[in-house]
C-alpha cells in the first residue's frame, strides 16, 4: 500500500486521494449498505437528556440523525455526495447536516451537550491528526463546573484486534491498510455484470489501549471504553478548567 506521509500537506493529498474522493465515488452504494443503528450508540444517544444539543461528526448517510427525537443533532461529514443523501433522507425537524472538517470544524467552542464521531478517526493518516480530531471535537462541548457535568463524546474506530472476522488481522498485522470497496453493475435485468470497479480505502487499525492513549494526548478525560463489533470505543469528556 502507499506509505502514509509524515508531513501536513502530504497527509492532505493522501487522505484527499484514499479517502475523500473514494467517498465521492461510493456514496449512493455506500450508503445502502448503512441503515441499522449500532445498539451501543443508539443507547448513548437515547440516554441524553431531552433537549440536549450535540453533533454527529462524519455523520456519512446520516442514520444516527433521528434515532431521539428528543434531542437536536447537527451532522457533518466531510463528503458532500453523503451529505446530500443525509439532508434528503434523514433529516427532520430535530436536526440538520452540513460539510464540515473534523480537522476544522465550523461549530462555536465549549457549546454542546455531546458529540458523536464513528468510523472517522481511523481514516486520518498520521497519530497528530487523529489526536487533533480528538481535541477538535471535545473544545466543542461544555466545560464540567462544580455543580454540572461537562459535555461528552462517543468515539467509534475499527480494531486491529479482529482475528474472529472475516478481514482475520490480529496483533502482529499492520496497522495501516487499505480495505476494498466493490462496486458491480449489472444489466437491468440484473444477471450480466456490466463493469466492476475497485476503490482502495485508507485505515488505521487501533491497537488496544490506543484510543485511550490518543484521549489523553488530547487532553481529555476517559469515562468509559470497551470492544464491540470489531471495534473499539471510548466515551470521553472535558476536563475542568483550573
């Protein structure tokens, strides 16, 4: 696979080419293939108070967007082909979507009750730049004060640790890769293939104890984390100030 760089401006270009664009292309299909909520971010999503207001950061189609409509969700994603398809099909009067960066997100600092980011971080090619997303997203939510909570994020990114799938990598692999993604046309009548076409996605597989590590590069306070689905995940939030 192509080396991930080192540099700003080469892991612009890279994740411009491995990432974004392949998102542009796959989009309508990708986006078939996203519809069930997963239980475990469904439930952090349902356990918000009513009338919390959050984001959803690389909402892609935007399927998390209406699972309470006792909150209000603004989604971004850095596709504008999934935005699209999430302002047609999935916002409703408790939520809007727009194209945001994670690295540079359009929201006032220190405003929200919570946030969501899945399946985003592990698409950004360097440890700073995965680290700086963190940060970007938690300067987002409110500060904890001695007499209230602060805001809190959920935080989804594929495992390395995933030997019972059928990918099969495990410790010892690689942790950046890139994964496939299949698209076929067929005939009208759907039996001849007409063309098949293959997009290279970039992945950086986390280790275990790493997106602990990262949260606390960020500066930010661990509240929860485990496995799911080959997956790890964390629940983090701010740290007081002072």
């Amino acid at each position: 696979m192509p080396e991930p760089p080192v540099d700003t401006n080469d892991s612009n270009a890279y994740e411009a080419k491995h990432v974004h664009s392949v998102y542009e292309s796959i989009a309508p299909h990708f986006s078939q293939t996203r519809h069930k909520p997963w239980p475990l971010i469904a439930q952090f999503l349902l356990s918000l108070s009513p009338g919390s207001v959050g984001l959803d950061i690389g909402c892609g189609n935007g399927k998390y967007l209406g699972i309470n409509p006792e909150i209000y969700i603004i989604g971004s994603d850095r596709s504008s082909a999934l935005i699209d398809i999430a302002g047609t099909e999935k916002t409703g009067r408790y939520s809007e979507v727009l194209v945001g960066d994670i690295l540079d997100l359009p929201h006032a600092l220190g405003k929200f009750d919570f946030a969501i980011s899945i399946a985003v971080l592990h698409h950004l090619s360097t440890r700073d730049r995965r680290v700086q997303a963190i940060r970007s997203i938690m300067d987002t939510l409110r500060l904890p004060t001695q007499t209230a909570e602060g805001g809190k994020a959920l935080f989804y990114v594929w495992a390395l640790e995933q030997k019972n799938s059928r990918r099969g990598w495990d410790e010892g692999h690689d942790q950046d890769v890139m994964v496939p993604w299949i698209m076929r046309q067929r005939a009208e009548n759907g039996s001849a293939l007409i063309e098949e076409k293959t997009y290279e996605r970039y992945y950086h597989l986390y280790r275990k104890g790493e997106l602990e590590e990262d949260v606390q590069r960020a500066g930010g306070r661990m509240m929860e984390s485990g496995y799911e689905r080959d997956n790890w995940w964390a629940i983090v939030s701010p740290k007081p100030q002072g």
